[in-house]
C-alpha cells in the first residue's frame, strides 16, 4: 500500500530529475553550429500509437483488478505486455532502419542524443516489464494474495501511464527539434 506507492512516487521524482537533466543537455547541445537533423522514421509514429493502445490496455487491468476481476484481467494485462515488448522491438528496428541510412551513435551529438534518449526509455520500459511478468505469474496463482497483486497491476499501470507521458515529450521534442 502505502510503502509500494512512496517507493514508486521518489523513483519517478528520480527518474524526472534525471529525465530533465538530459533534456536540458539536448536543448543546449543543439544550439552548436555542428547539430544535423536526424530523418523522422514513420514506425515512430506507429510505435508511439502501439505505447498509447499498451498504456490502455495497462489501465483496463487496472480497472479490473480493482473490481478483483482477475480473470478478465489477465487477458488485458497479457494483452498490454505484449504491446509494450512490441513497442521495443519496433524501436529496435528504427534504430537498425537508422544505422542502415548511415546515422549512427558516434556520427553526431544530435544522433548519439537520440539514440541515448530512446535507449534509456526502453531501459526503464524493460524495469516495467519485469514487474508485468511477475504479475502475470502471480496472477495464474490459485493461492495468491488478491490484495498484493490488485496493488502490483495498479502500480505498474501507473508506472506505464508515466512512460506514456515521457515518451510523449520526448517524442514532440524530438520531432520539434
């Protein structure tokens, strides 16, 4: 209860400091005279409508398993998993679509940025995924604790819905820029 959300509330705190940090660091790095306009691949846009839908479905659990419906939640809380890991795995292959133009980590700080920044998303996006599999083998349980993995799916979903909410901005300020 409320320990689990203290600890969830400072790891987003940390997590925003350190997000800020680095978007700070992005906005004055593109003010040198050697900043290069990285291409805007389509599947961006496609990754980020398959986040949005996992962020959805993530709260859909969430809903549920408040209601303690835990059978109908777990085809949410699957369905939402798989969308995130599909997520990563479009995000991976923009970077590989990158790399195979010729825009690579070491070729300019606009693009090692890029690649930073989506890099340390996805990271965080792999922590929450953790917590996703537990639940999941939590939730096949017959003598689980209800209260707990009510509480597991509610935070992880709030985690999520706060992914969503980075990558948004990172997304707007990657286009902008």
């Amino acid at each position: 209860g409320d320990h689990r959300d203290l600890h969830l509330s400072l790891r987003r705190q940390r997590q925003m400091c350190i997000r800020d940090s680095f978007f700070v660091a992005y906005i004055g790095r593109m003010a040198y005279g050697d900043w290069r306009i990285l291409p805007e691949p389509p599947l961006l846009w496609i990754n980020t409508a398959v986040l949005i839908i996992s962020s959805f479905l993530f709260q859909k659990a969430k809903n549920l398993s408040n209601k303690f419906m835990f059978k109908k939640a777990k085809y949410y809380l699957m369905a939402a998993g798989l969308s995130a890991i599909l997520f990563i795995a479009g995000q991976f292959k923009v970077w590989n679509e990158l790399t195979s133009y010729g825009y690579f980590v070491d070729s300019n700080a606009s693009f090692a940025f890029f690649y930073m920044l989506t890099g340390l998303h996805m990271f965080h996006m792999l922590g929450g995924l953790i917590v996703w599999a537990w639940s999941m083998t939590q939730i096949y349980k017959t003598d689980l604790s209800y209260r707990k993995l009510k509480s597991t799916i509610g935070s992880t979903a709030i985690y999520w819905h706060y992914l969503l909410a980075i990558w948004l901005v990172l997304f707007c300020i990657l286009l902008v820029t």
